[in-house]
C-alpha cells in the first residue's frame, strides 16, 4: 500500500471510529477527497480484512443475560486445536491467544445461569484444557466497542 493511500485509509478508519454510520460522502467532504476514491478505499479496507464495520451491542443496556471473561491454560502442544474449538462456541464472541500466565482470553455472553454452567461444561470438555478462570462483568468502566486507533504522531 502506498503513503498516501495509508494515509487516506488512516484517516478514513479514523473517521469511522468516532462514528461507524458517517456516510461516504461526508467521509470525502471532511477529508477533501472524491466519494468514488472513500468507497474504494472502503471496499479495500473490508477486502483485505483490515476493517469491519459492524454494531457493536452494548448488552448492560439490554438489561438481560451475563457478560464476562474467561481465561483458558492449555496444553502447549495443543493450542491451535484449543483456539479452533473454543471459536465453534456461539456464546464466545471475542478470543484471543496469549502469552503470559493464560494461553487463551475469552468475552462471553449467555441470556441466563444455566447457560453460563453449561459454557463452562463444554470448556472443561476441550482435549487439552489444563484449567480455566471465569469473572462476571459488573460494570463497564471503560466501554468503546473496540480498540482506538491513535491519532498520528501518538505513541510514535
């Protein structure tokens, strides 16, 4: 990718960031370049993976089920098998591997108790699950949805 599409892509994700519904054309408006050029770079962006747009749902809003976190150690030998069969769970909505004392960190969310037992259940059931550490969400303190792109010149 070249500067000045990563640079356009940047400030197009930017954008995006603060508000996933802002049309295309008010994208090109504020950054002074054509509609035709914000869509393909889009289509680019979502192409390439690089982006999704998407409703992120804020479920403390939605006054029902249980939202957490689950930690997960696994046998070293058998993480990708691990990772592949924690990402078949429906109620798992975000995975990712670590390094570190865990192997996996998990968000869940289930509508009610008995769901989030039998989460668990079916975790424990995994080949090569050592052991597993959940948490209850009580309050968000920080909510956005997903990670900040900084701004440029941040962090640099």
């Amino acid at each position: 990718m070249g500067t000045q599409n990563g640079d356009i892509d940047y400030r197009i994700i930017r954008l995006l960031q603060k508000n996933g519904r802002i049309p295309n054309t008010e994208i090109a408006k504020k950054l002074g370049i054509s509609e035709a050029t914000v869509r393909n770079r889009m289509q680019a962006l979502i192409g390439e993976e690089r982006i999704q747009v998407l409703a992120v749902v804020n479920p403390l809003k939605l006054k029902s089920g249980i939202l957490g976190n689950l930690r997960v150690k696994a046998n070293r030998q058998q993480l990708e098998k691990v990772g592949n069969e924690l990402s078949k769970l429906d109620e798992l909505w975000y995975i990712a591997q670590l390094a570190g004392t865990a192997d996996f960190d998990a968000e869940y969310y289930v509508s009610a108790q008995h769901e989030f037992g039998a989460l668990v259940d079916k975790i424990n059931q995994i080949e090569g699950i050592i052991s597993t550490e959940t948490s209850l969400l009580v309050r968000f303190i920080k909510y956005g949805g997903a990670p900040a792109f900084p701004e440029k010149g941040e962090n640099n």
